[in-house]
C-alpha cells in the first residue's frame, strides 16, 4: 500500500487502512499495540499465522 500511495498518504492513515482489512479480533491486538509501525505488522502476521 505504501508503494502504490507513493508518498501521497500518511503512514498513519495507511495503517488504519491496512487495519480495518484485519479481522476484527486481529484489529484490537494492533490497535492496543503503542510500538512502531512495523511492531503491529510483525504481531498481525503472527497472529494470522498461528491461526491457519
């Protein structure tokens, strides 16, 4: 998404966008994380993995 935004929008409003196409129980263990950007990816991808 950052690359097809190509600087046009903010990381902050990517990240909503990008959460808001999690499930909803993945949205609230990101939205609860206070840790950088990819802190929140890292604890989606592992939560969608231990899932599968």
């Amino acid at each position: 998404m950052r690359r097809v935004a190509n600087g046009s929008i903010s990381d902050e409003l990517l990240l909503d966008l990008w959460a808001t196409r999690l499930p909803t129980n993945i949205q609230h263990l990101v939205g609860a994380n206070q840790g950088p950007i990819n802190e929140k990816v890292a604890i989606a991808d592992a939560v969608m993995e231990s899932q599968r």
